[in-house]
C-alpha cells in the first residue's frame, strides 16, 4: 500500500511540473512567419531590406520576442522589437520597460557586476553612467560633445565607456579592440584615441582601419605598434565580445545607448541637456529602500 501510495504520489508531481512548464513555456513564431510579416507589412516598399536577428522568449511571460534588422539605401539599419502573443495573431511594437518599486535596480546591478571597459571619475560616486558606443556610429559622435559635457558638470558622476560595435559597421569590431588595448595600457589616453577616432571617422575605411587606428593610438600617448598587436589577440576579441553580450543582457540594441544608474537612455541626441543633466541629479538624491 506504501509503495502505491509513493508511486502515486510521484506521478502526480511529475505531472504538476510538466504542468507548470507547458504553462510558462512560450511558442515562438518561426522564421517563415515573420518574414511572411515583414512582407506583407513592408512589401509594398522594394527598397526596403530586413534581416531576422533572434526569435526567443521575452522577458514577459509568455510573449516572445523577435529582433528584425531593417533597412533601406536611404537610411541605416534600424533594430526593430515585436512582441507576438502566444496565439500568434497579435504584435507589439517597441520596448517592454521595467516595473516595480525600483524598476532600474536589476539593469544597475548586471551592470555593475559585468562593465569591463575604461572608467573616469570618483569610484564611490552615487551615479554611475554607463555608455554603450560605436566608434563608426555618426551618432556616437554627434553625441559626444553632451556626454563630455555632463561629466564636466558633474563632478561627482562616474562614467563608464562600454564597447558595442554594431554588426553592419565593417571596421567598428577592429576600433573596439583597439579601444580596449589602449584603455587597459593607459585610462587617460584612451580619452583622446575615443575622441580622435570620432573626429576622424569619415577618413578611417575597413581597408585603412590599422594604419589609422595605429596612428590616432600614437597620437593619444601609447605606442601604436604595441596596441595593434593587442587588438589582433583572443583576450582582446573575448573582452569585446563580454561588452557586447553585456549590452545584450540589458537590451541595448543601438548606439549610443546611456544607463544612468540602470535606467536606460536610448535616444541620447534626441533629449535636451537639461532634461539628461536632471536625470543624473536626480539619482544622485537618496533613493527609497
């Protein structure tokens, strides 16, 4: 009767949990579907191009979320978010955004325990700025000049530079790991080879990348020769790849993307200075526990 009864037992909470797992377990749309989407919401428009990137379970229960890369010759690829309903009939566009009490606190401390790039202010700062960048993004450079403001402003701000090459830039890749030798031989020339690189970026090509990387490394205070050496070695290639996977964990999917103290800013060149000054005052303040 014992064994009856355990063998029961087992049975039953072996069919509790597969109930609970069929419950949490979130269909996906396969590829066909959603380039038969695509075509029929963008077909109309020969120009434009697209590529699927992921098809996976969301961070809500029981959407799943595809990563589609759109482009057009007139624009730059843009990364474009759905969330399909578990029927597949429904979509969302856009991005899910954090809840609760204190909405930024996860993002903030994945940050925290896996940044690995060049740092400049005080490390006990109440605010941390993490920037997720592409040294071959225009927009990345056109942000520059707000971002080197607001830490001259505030002084009691720490700034993180965190290395996100885009896929569709063809020497981005080879800048980051050159921007991660130079970082790591000296933090304080890697501030001029960031800035030197925006300045130039119109004149660096795929086929000049090393010869121009090299140069600008001399020119910021490190020895060129040594950081292209640097940049072609496993270690480095995995220290990017790191950043780009951090990147990942806390949904960047452009550059430049801004983290003040977890909460994400993704359109930096769209909001005022005031507004992006205000921000980091404001989580400067003491925060509810």
């Amino acid at each position: 009767m014992y064994r009856h009864l355990t063998r029961l037992f087992t049975i039953l909470t072996l069919a509790t949990l597969a109930c609970a797992q069929q419950k949490t377990e979130t269909k996906l749309p396969s590829e066909e579907v959603v380039n038969a989407f695509m075509q029929q919401t963008f077909g109309y428009q020969p120009d434009v191009s697209w590529k699927i990137l992921s098809i996976k379970p969301s961070e809500a229960e029981g959407l799943a979320e595809v990563n589609v890369l759109v482009g057009s010759p007139q624009a730059q690829p843009q990364n474009s978010k759905l969330y399909v309903t578990a029927d597949g009939k429904h979509a969302l566009v856009g991005d899910l955004i954090p809840f609760g009490t204190h909405p930024f606190r996860a993002t903030q401390e994945t940050l925290k325990k896996g940044m690995n790039g060049p740092s400049r202010g005080p490390a006990t700062a109440p605010v941390t700025i993490v920037e997720f960048s592409d040294l071959q993004c225009p927009h990345c450079k056109e942000a520059q000049p707000t971002v080197d403001k607001l830490m001259a402003d505030e002084k009691n701000a720490r700034f993180v530079f965190q290395n996100f090459p885009l896929p569709s830039h063809d020497w981005a890749a080879k800048a980051a790991a050159f921007a991660d030798c130079v970082g790591r031989a000296n933090p304080d020339s890697f501030w001029t080879f960031v800035s030197s690189t925006y300045d130039t970026q119109s004149d660096i090509t795929a086929a000049n990348a090393d010869e121009k990387l090299t140069a600008l490394a001399d020119k910021a205070g490190v020895k060129g020769a040594d950081m292209a050496a640097c940049s072609a070695k496993p270690d480095t290639t995995a220290r990017v790849e790191h950043s780009v996977a951090l990147g990942k964990e806390v949904d960047v999917n452009g550059t430049p993307t801004l983290f003040i103290n977890g909460r994400k800013i993704a359109s930096v060149n769209g909001i005022p200075y005031e507004v992006l000054k205000s921000l980091v005052e404001f989580a400067a303040k003491p925060q509810p526990q």
